[in-house]
C-alpha cells in the first residue's frame, strides 16, 4: 500500500515487525495479512501529506540481508529528509546500523516498533508511532530509535530481551520519578 503525495516532508514507511501483526485463525496465531498503515494514520490523525510506503511484511527475525538491503535502498532513494520506519524489536538496531550507512546525510531515520502488536489489547504500537513522528520531526538528520517514551541515536541502543524495553543512553532523557 502507498499513499504517492509529490509534496510529503515526512514518510513512514512499514517493514511489519510485530507492530503489523494481526491474529490469523488459519494459523492459529499471529501473522500478516495487509499493512494497517493507513488506518493507523487516519487514526492518529497524520497530516495528510504524510507518505506511506510497505516495504515489506515480515518478522524482523526472518528479515534477511536482502530484503535489509532493500530498505536501505528505499531510504536512500527516499525523497523526503524525515522517514519513520515500523520494524520488528529483534534486529531492529542491526537494520539501522545499515541505514546509517545508506542514508543520505540530510536525512532523519527514526526506527520504531512494538511489543504488543497494534491490533491487541494494551499495545504500545501506537503510542510508540507518535513518539517516533515526534522525533522524526525535532531530531536533527541521523539514525534513531524511538520505543516506550525514550529516544536513542540508534548506534547506541539495545533491546533488552529480558524486560521487554530498550536501554542505552537516551538522547533525549526521559522524565525521572
């Protein structure tokens, strides 16, 4: 799916990831259909020259370098300077680890994804995609990931498996209790 807008200074851009999965009861679990990217920018009420783009549909653990090569293209070939892209938690600091080095130098990368998926009770998807237009908005040109209210320049982030979050040193500290 893609919304083509000539005019759009921001593109959001989906690779799936956990964000995308919905629950397929010919699979008896969770899998892909379709991008619910569109819905989701009506939703959340994107301004209207927001581009779309589906990259791919996948489990980031089952991306493999090709299809990582391919967003890479996508980005570098990108005509907007501020993209979000929607990625699986597992390797998606390996993929923006690439994209740093694809990117052009004016670009904004913001890499965001989710624990819950969007279409589940209690998912953070949402929340996490706001933060990460935030971003994509404010950061100055370079690589980051946004997840649970905290952004990091990608290169010094990682996911905790454990708990379920990302920790490193956030560029943007978040509120402290």
């Amino acid at each position: 799916m893609q919304r083509n807008n000539p005019t759009a200074s921001l593109a959001i851009l989906t690779t799936g990831g956990t964000f995308e999965k919905q629950y397929c009861p010919d699979q008896n679990g969770l899998g892909f259909t379709q991008s619910g990217l569109a819905a989701w920018a009506t939703q959340c009420r994107l301004p209207t020259n927001t581009r779309l783009e589906t990259v791919m549909l996948v489990d980031s653990l089952d991306m493999t370098e090709d299809q990582r090569q391919t967003l890479a293209l996508a980005v570098a070939e990108s005509p907007e300077d501020r993209l979000i892209i929607i990625h699986g938690t597992d390797t998606m600091v390996r993929s923006a680890d690439l994209i740093a080095l694809h990117k052009r130098a004016e670009q904004t990368v913001v890499f965001t994804g989710a624990m819950i998926p969007a279409s589940q009770p209690n998912s953070d998807a949402l929340f996490n995609l706001g933060l990460a237009v935030a971003a994509a908005q404010l950061c100055p040109a370079g690589c980051y990931i946004a997840m649970s209210g905290s952004i990091w320049l990608a290169k010094d982030a990682s996911k905790n498996h454990l708990q379920g979050r990302f920790e490193g040193t956030p560029v943007y500290l978040p509120i402290q209790n």
